[in-house]
C-alpha cells in the first residue's frame, strides 16, 4: 500500500508533479514531469512505504496509477 502519492499535473503552461500542497518546478510534457516525480520518488524517505504516482489515463479518463519505490535505507541523509 502506497503512503503518499504524488500527482501530475497541468501547471503555468506546461506540467508539475504535486505533493499535497506542493508542486514542483514546471516542465514542458507530462512525460518530464512523470520522470522527475518517479526520481523524486526514489528519495523519497517514509519508511517501509512506498509511492503511488497519479497522472492523468492515456485515454483521457480518469487517473492512471503507478506503484514507485522509496529509499528504505534507513539513512537520514
């Protein structure tokens, strides 16, 4: 079970990947934006959790989901 998700979306013309409130920097397609949110994703740390990543279905219904694994190194850092 996912603990977070994090969501692409459209942002000042272009697209950002959201974290609750926060959204990232903007990126050109929704292809940039799912690759930068996966790397935020894999350092990301929250324990034995892992990350869903939410964007929008290629068929345009709907939300297309996206399991991603976090850092479970145990390290603060």
């Amino acid at each position: 079970m996912a603990d977070i998700t994090y969501q692409v979306v459209p942002h000042d013309n272009g697209w950002a990947y959201k974290l609750g409130d926060t959204l990232s920097e903007t990126y050109a397609t929704a292809d940039e934006a799912i690759f930068h949110a996966k790397d935020a994703a894999s350092r990301q740390k929250i324990g034995d959790g892992d990350a869903l990543l939410a964007y929008a279905a290629p068929d345009g219904r709907g939300w297309a989901f996206q399991e991603l694994e976090t850092d479970k190194s145990g390290s603060r850092l």
